[in-house]
C-alpha cells in the first residue's frame, strides 16, 4: 500500500480519526481503483467525494457536454463550462480539488472489450447511468470479472439505490430484477429530477463505495434502498437472487453468457 506523507496526514485528518478508517484505511484508499461511468447529477457528487476521500485512481467516463439545463443538479460544472466536454471539466474539477489524484477521463462510449477491460482494472465501478442497455452492459461486464458495483437511479422526487457483488453468492445481478429488453417508461428529460435529490443519491454512492473499498460496514448487496424526498423518508426492499438468470443463476445458458 502507498506510504503516507505528511501532506496527506494533512489533508485526510479527519478520516484518520475515524477508528473503521485510521492510516491502514486510507492507504487502502490511495491504492484503490474506482470506475465512475456517467457523469451527471449522480455521477458528480460520487466522483468528487471519492476523490475528496483520497481514492488513488479514478477512471471518468461519460461522451456528453455540459448543458445549461445540467446545471440545476449537476453540480461539478459552472456556466462557463456549458458546451465543453463533461470529462475535461470534470478532470480539471477533480485536479483542482485533489491535485494528488490520479484522474483517467473516458470520453466516449466504451464498447464491450474496452468497458470489460475498464472494469476487470477496478476495485468498485459506480454506476450513474440513466438507461437499462448500459447497465445490462456494465452488469455483464462486472459478473466476468468479479467487480463489485454501486448503482442508482433517481427521478421526480423518489431515487434507489443498490449494490451488486458477483463474489457474494447471495447477490443478485442486474438481470435477475430486470429481463433484458426492458425499456425504461419513464426518464428525467420527460418527468423532471430534483436536483439535490439526485446530489443526495450520489453522496450514497460514494458512501457505499469508500465502505467497499475498506472492507467495512453493512453494504447495499441484497438491498434495494428507497428514498421519497417529499416524504423525507428511507425504505429497504430485500432482493433475492434469481438461480434462473440466464446472466449469474445455475443455468448452462448462465455460464456461457
């Protein structure tokens, strides 16, 4: 694991303070490996948490540019980046609030052999898309190689958030809840997002994903956490894996998927 210099005793102070994280946690952070892909009203809040924390390497992935209407929730960009690329800004964000940070931008869509490859090289990919074809992708992708990931959807006032973990036997995969071919009904561009809804989302993310890279806590894996804002509240929803799914269950088909 990486040494520690007096700057980062400095800089992660108050998480060396806490007795789950300490030193040998925050090394393990800085030789930690983390895939962000989409960099939207999720994928900023975790993006800049997780390098805030002191994760080492962080790989961002999105092709789109920053919109005005992106502003109310995307909260890693300014006006002045409008019609710039999502990842350069984001880098230079992420470079100006941790320079020590090993930022990769990804500014494009990710085929099968790179994503596999993309994923295959992290401890933990987060996933902050806003469609089921990336996250059928992002699931197949993590089940060949035993990559945990963290995903979250978020709309209107209500978002979810879960955690799949091909080396947990009892987790579900993706697949298992959602059939491939399913369309989403439903999308942020048509219904609208509150945009701290999503930050808050986001900040679970991260939350999850820090937990994952240390070894502690009770994660997400099984769970599926629901959040109302207009309620202000939390519900869980136990998820079981599927033994048919034609992706992780006992299948022939499985295997060879």
């Amino acid at each position: 694991m990486p040494a520690l210099t007096e700057k980062h005793r400095q800089r992660y102070d108050r998480q060396f303070r806490l007795g789950d994280i300490g030193e040998a946690g925050q090394r393990k952070l800085l030789g930690s490996s983390v895939l962000v892909i989409g960099l939207g009203g999720l994928g900023c809040p975790a993006a800049i948490y997780l390098t805030a924390a002191g994760v080492g390497r962080i790989v961002i992935n999105d092709f789109d540019t920053v919109e005005l209407s992106n502003l109310t929730r995307q909260i890693g960009y300014g006006t002045e980046q409008v019609r710039q690329s999502k990842v350069d800004s984001m880098r230079d964000h992420l470079l100006h609030l941790n320079p020590d940070a090993n930022v990769e931008s990804v500014g494009h869509v990710m085929e099968a052999d790179e994503l596999q490859r993309r994923v295959a090289e992290a401890d933990v990919v987060v996933d902050c898309t806003d469609n089921f074809s990336t996250r059928f992708a992002i699931n197949a992708a993590c089940l060949a190689a035993g990559t945990p990931w963290v995903s979250a959807a978020a709309i209107r006032f209500e978002a979810q958030l879960t955690t799949y973990h091909p080396r947990d036997a009892q987790s579900p995969c993706y697949r298992c809840l959602y059939p491939e071919g399913t369309e989403a009904a439903e999308s942020c561009l048509a219904e609208g997002v509150l945009g701290p809804l999503v930050g808050t989302a986001g900040c679970v993310q991260a939350i999850e994903t820090l937990k994952l890279l240390l070894g502690i806590g009770r994660s997400l894996v099984g769970r599926l956490l629901l959040f109302d804002a207009m309620q202000m509240s939390w519900h869980e929803i136990r998820l079981k894996r599927d033994p048919g799914c034609p992706a992780c269950g006992d299948s022939p088909q499985a295997a060879t998927s």
